[in-house]
C-alpha cells in the first residue's frame, strides 16, 4: 500500500517559471512532511520539511503548502534555476518517527534555459 | 563539519554471497536509519538504530540485519545475496528520530 502518492512523475519547465510537485497522503498519524531533492550519484539532500499545524513554510524559492484536510500537500519552487533539476522526494514520517520515512516515488524536474 | 559516509561507494557480489555496508554519521547524531533505493520501489525504509539499539525495522526478509556502535556508526549486513538486492543503500543520520535526516551519498550494491 503506497501511503504516500507523488504526482506529476516528470516535469519540465522553463527557467524563470514556478514548478509544483504535488503529494496526497493516507495515513492521518503522520506529523512530519519533509521534501529531499537528489542528485545523480548522491544521496537524497533535505530542502524543507513542514508539520500540520503549520499551512504554509517558506525557505529562499522553496515553499511549501500544506493542506490538513485535504491531506495534500506540494512544494514550489519559484524562479526555477537550471541547477534545481533533479528528482524531488516528498516523504512522510508518522509521530515518534519509529517507522522512519515514507517516500513518494519522485519527481524527475528538468529546467530548460 | 563531516557529513554522513558510507563505504564502499559501490559493491558487486555473487548470489549467495554475504555482504556488509558502513556507515559513520554526523559526530553527535545518535540515530542511524538506512534504506534501500531502487527504480521500481522508490526508497524503502530498512531499519532504524538509537544507542546501539534497533528502534524499528521495515518490511524486510531476516536477510537483511544492521546494528550500531557506542560511536554511534553503524553496519548493515545483507546475507544469501539475490539478484533482487542489487540497490543503492543509503544511510541517514538525525540528533534524534524528532529531527531532519542526512543522508549519505550510498553504497551501490550490484548482485550478479
């Protein structure tokens, strides 16, 4: 069962633009949604991370939107830079963190110049 | 300040083979999680280690088993290696489970 669904898998957006990564969840006792960005041959880097008592946190041109009852929530990154291509990863962790983090399947981003 | 390492960077061993990963967190984290990362499932989460002691474990065949030293750097061992083990495995360090996590680069691990 895939507790964390990831869309669009793919997206290509032109420099300059906003590129939105989009996560819905299922399992109402996760309390921690961060967002890794991966390189080619290295390890998942975390970018931001927002908990549900918060609808909105903003670090530099990463944002990130979270909408409780929904049970959604995206990332956006505005004025996207060549260098932010790459695969995003939102995950969930349920309070405690004792059964680590749940991924999505990821989010292959390529920016045009 | 380091970041977390894992050694070896990459790996190939023959079906049946055993093998063992390392990893050294960040000086001053004490909880170590590894997971698996390949194509077709994503990354999946492996176990988790606290003070020498494994907090929890995902859903993994006994094949696969890990534990954590008083410095806090931690091993996992794969044993009677398939070829379905052929993944990246990636190690991540945290102060505690309530913080963000670092990751290591990963050791890639081909089977053949």
């Amino acid at each position: 069962q895939q507790q964390v669904k990831q869309s669009p898998q793919s997206l290509i957006v032109q420099k300059g633009g906003i590129s939105i990564i989009n996560c819905a969840y299922e399992n109402t006792a996760f309390d921690y949604f961060p967002w890794y960005q991966q390189f080619p041959g290295k390890g998942p880097a975390l970018l931001i991370a927002i908990r549900p008592d918060v609808s909105e946190k903003k670090e530099g041109r990463f944002t990130i939107s979270f909408n409780k009852s929904a049970k959604q929530f995206s990332l956006h990154i505005m004025d996207s830079q060549p260098g932010d291509s790459a695969t995003y990863f939102c995950a969930a962790r349920i309070g405690g963190g004792a059964d680590g983090l749940t991924f999505g399947k990821g989010t292959h981003l390529i920016i045009q110049p | 300040k380091a970041g977390v390492t894992q050694t070896p960077r990459y790996l190939i061993k023959t079906r049946g083979q055993q093998v063992t990963l390392s990893c050294s967190p960040i000086s001053g984290h004490r909880s170590v999680s590894w997971y698996q990362q390949t194509p077709g499932q994503g990354l999946q989460f492996l176990f988790e280690y606290f003070s020498e002691t494994q907090r929890n474990k995902g859903n993994f065949p006994g094949r696969f088993s890990g534990r954590q030293f008083s410095n806090s750097r931690s091993e996992m061992n794969v044993s009677t290696l398939e070829l379905g083990d052929s993944a990246l495995y990636l190690c991540a360090s945290s102060v505690d489970r309530h913080y963000g996590y670092t990751f290591g680069s990963g050791t890639r691990l081909t089977v053949v």
